[in-house]
C-alpha cells in the first residue's frame, strides 16, 4: 500500500501533463499567426495586454538594474550559463529524436559527453571549440515539425511572450526533462534553480535592450509580440541544408586533448 501511494504524485503529472498536451493541441486547431491576413492572430489580445502588464511592472526594476547581473562576474555567469546548457542538452536530444533529427541529436549527444566530462560537468564550454556548438531544441519545435499549426498567440504570466503551441511544449518539457527526472529529490531542484539562474542572469545582461522594448516603444506589447513572432518563426524555419543524418569525425577538433 506504501508503494502505491508513493506512485500516485508521479501518475497524477503524468495524467496531468498528457491531458494539458491534448487540450493545447486542440487549442492548436485554430488558425495560427503565420495564416492570419496580418500574420498575427491574436484574438485573446485585451487580456494578453493586461498580463503584459503585469509582466512589464515585473520586469522593469530587473532589467533596469542591469547592475544586478553586471555585479556578477562574467566568468561566474558565463559558468552558470553552460552548466544551464550541459543540463538541458539530454532534453534536447530527446526532442530532436521525436522530431527524427538523428545528427543533430548524435551531436548533442557527444557535446553533453565531452562537456560534462572535459568540460567539468558542464562548467566550461569545451564541445564549441571542437567543433560541436549549443543547438536548443523544445517540445514546440516538436510539436512544429509533427505538423501542429502555431494557434494564437498569447502572453504568460512571468514567462512572457507564446504560442498556444509552444505554451504546450513549454508544460510538456516541465514534466518530462531526463535530468530531473533521473535525480532524487533535492537534487533535482538543484537544475531547476540553475536553469531559473541562468534565466535571472540573462534578463540582467540584456537590460538595455527589454528596456527599449518596454519604455522605448510606443506599444510596447505589440512590439514584444512582433519580435517574438519574427524570432520563433525563424528558429522553427532554420534549414541548414546540410545532411543532419551525418557526422564528419575529421570536423571536431580534438588538438590539446
């Protein structure tokens, strides 16, 4: 009876996260912003403007204070940055093999080892220099290359800007990220609360810029909607045109190792 009870918390997110996946792919059903006349569809804009809002009151006194991430040292930030990056690659690699990128999944295989390794659990970036550079990936861009349409765009509270679809991915990848899910309790807050660090610190290095958006412009919810629109659809639409199925051994530079 013991057991049973401690398997109910991890049945009820799992019930959780597939019912909130099916829900978001029938809000995906609807047309997305790429088919709207304008390219933006945003037909729940009144109470997205009011949750800007909030997140505008939120973000100002951070991004203000670009001093708050100025007063740490860059080779701290720059460290919590990679160690971010080292975490979220096994997450990574499990959505590129959903979406059938199996180079790309074989290389961020290999940057995790050789980072998580050489590169001293992931406090230095080691895999970029031979050849094996930071390639993200999310449940959204999964569900974008299953042929799941973008849905309306909408605001998070905190979070900021999205898609119906990518709010789907970004709820899905919460409760299914490998490295959490392989850690114990506390260990596993212990990612979570470097990857929010690495999100704090990199809201602080690019103060200015959020403070053009949010103070420089005239509306500054429309200007955020364009600029998240335009970037993510760009991500999505990135084609290298290389052959992802293939790793050139010769291309990673293993000199001085």
């Amino acid at each position: 009876m013991t057991i049973a009870r401690r398997e109910y918390p991890t049945r009820r997110l799992t019930a959780a996260a597939a019912g909130a996946l099916f829900l978001g792919l029938a809000a995906c059903a609807t047309p997305g912003p790429g088919e709207a006349p304008d390219g933006v569809y945003d037909p729940q804009e009144p109470a997205n403007r009011r949750v800007h809002a909030f997140n505008k009151r939120l973000a100002e006194p951070l991004s203000g204070a670009g001093a708050g991430a100025g007063a740490v040292p860059g080779p701290v930030r720059q460290g919590v940055d990679n160690l971010a990056d080292t975490l979220s690659l096994p997450q990574t690699v499990a959505n590129q093999l959903l979406q059938g990128r199996l180079g790309r999944a074989s290389r961020n295989s290999l940057r995790f080892t050789v980072n998580a390794t050489l590169g001293l659990a992931g406090l230095f970036d080691v895999a970029s220099g031979m050849g094996l550079p930071e390639d993200e990936s999310d449940f959204g861009e999964t569900l974008h290359v299953w042929g799941f349409p973008e849905g309306a765009y909408m605001e998070l509270p905190v979070i900021g800007p999205s898609t119906e679809r990518h709010a789907v991915g970004r709820f899905v990848d919460l409760f299914t990220d490998p490295v959490s899910l392989a850690l114990p309790r506390p260990d596993r807050y212990y990612v979570t609360g470097v990857k929010v660090t690495d999100k704090a610190l990199s809201l602080g290095k690019y103060g200015d810029s959020i403070d053009d958006v949010l103070s420089g412009s005239a509306d500054s919810y429309a200007q955020l909607r364009l600029i998240y629109l335009q970037n993510r659809r760009f991500e999505l639409g990135e084609d290298s045109g290389a052959d992802e199925s293939y790793i050139d051994p010769e291309a990673i530079d293993t000199e001085g190792f």
